[in-house]
C-alpha cells in the first residue's frame, strides 16, 4: 500500500510537470517577444527581451539585415569605411524614402549601424507614433537629429574609451516634427510639465527597452539638448545603461 501511495504521488507530480510544460510551451508561442530564444521579429510587440536581441545583432549583420528586409524598411546599405585602428564601420545603412515607416530624419543623410536602424524602427512604431498621438494628437513626421559616426572618445576625453559613436553604432536625436507643424526639442521642452514634457519623457523610457544605452538630459549637462541612443554589445547578459 505504501509503494501504491507513493508511485501515485510520483504521477500526480509527473502529470502537473507535464501541464504546466503544455501551459508554458503555450505562453511562449503567444509570447515569442518574451522568449529569449525565440528568433526576433520586428513586426512584434516589444517584450522583455526585445532590446537585448536588438543589441545582439551587432554580432550578425546578415540577420540584421535580413529584419529590416521583412519588416519592408528600405534601406541603402553602406560601404565599409575605416578611419584608423579604433574607427570605421562595415554595417552601416541609411533610410531611404518609403516603404514601412513614416518617420524622415533631419538633415535626411543619416547613416547608422544596422541594429541601431532596426531599434529605431521599433522606436517608431512602439512607440514615437503612440506617444504623438495620444499626447501631442498628431503624428511625427521627421526626427532633428545631431549625427551618428564620429571617430572620438566618449566625451571627447584622450583617456576615455572610444565611443560607440566611433563605430556609427549610437545616434543622438535632438527633436521631433509633428505633421501639423509643430516642433519638440529636447533642449527646449524636457522640463514642460505639459504635453510636449510628457511625450519627451515617455519615448526615454521606451528606448531604455530597445537600446543598450539611452542617455537624456537626466543624466548630465552634455546631454541636455539630446537622447544618446546606442547598441553597445556587452556581452548576452551584459549591463544596460538608461538615465
């Protein structure tokens, strides 16, 4: 009677495992955004995983390419530049006119790595267009930005590490165009406590989802007129800054 009771116990946890197994295999194939080894997928709502996969395909510029290729994001890719030991880029793209996204970039010659194109694409959907909408009511329609490749050190410092910027792997955006004429700035409108303050502060904290580092007026002086946006590979489980 003993072995009987405990070989019962044995399938009744077996059989829990076994739908809890069913339950969470489920989940995951309704939730890919929050699998980690679910493949990404730009045309997916952002999940808990999303930046760190964004950040990742630093590592493949075939499968980053081939994203943007789904997602119907037209693109001129650019030829591999070096500008010495520490500078230069090989995966480098620029938005062309088109196709799955709405939002231009000002001035319009933006040339970016492929991840921080695919993240800024997520941006725009996820959420620049909603926060317009829902705060501002209208939609963006260019993005003032201050650049991307520059082959210095962070901050500008001899002693520093090279900066992301250095690889065209970071783009600092400096304002917003909304489709009714109006015109968001950082350095102008971050501490609004109205409407223009809101939507500011809202696409922040979005990008800390989809970029390795996002850097706003929050976190010092030299970024008061700009978000630093960039995807520094850390390693898979490496550290994320968002301030």
């Amino acid at each position: 009677m003993r072995a009987l009771r405990r070989w019962t116990t044995i399938l009744v946890v077996v059989a829990g495992l076994a739908i809890l197994a069913l339950l969470l295999w489920g989940w995951a194939r309704r939730n890919p955004q929050d699998v980690p080894w679910a493949p990404l997928d730009l045309g997916q709502p952002v999940g808990m995983f999303t930046g760190r996969k964004l950040t990742a395909l630093t590592q493949d510029r075939a499968q980053c390419l081939g994203l943007l290729d789904r997602a119907g994001i037209r693109y001129t890719a650019l030829p591999a530049w070096s500008d010495g030991a520490q500078c230069g880029y090989d995966d480098a793209v620029r938005f062309t006119a088109g196709g799955a996204r709405a939002i231009g970039y000002r001035p319009a010659a933006l040339g970016v790595s492929c991840p921080v194109a695919a993240s800024l694409t997520l941006w725009e959907w996820d959420a620049v267009q909603p926060a317009a909408r829902d705060l501002l009511g209208s939609e963006v329609v260019a993005v003032d930005h201050l650049g991307s490749y520059n082959c210095r050190r962070i901050s500008g410092r001899s002693t520093s590490d090279w900066s992301e910027h250095a690889r065209a792997n970071a783009v600092d955006i400096a304002g917003f165009r909304l489709k009714d004429g109006r015109r968001i700035s950082v350095l102008r409108d971050w501490k609004d406590q109205g409407a223009k303050g809101q939507f500011l502060r809202r696409v922040r904290d979005r990008a800390c989802d989809l970029f390795a580092t996002t850097l706003s007026p929050d976190y010092n002086a030299a970024h008061a007129d700009h978000f630093h946006l960039d995807q520094a590979y850390r390693g898979p489980m490496g550290w994320r800054a968002c301030r």
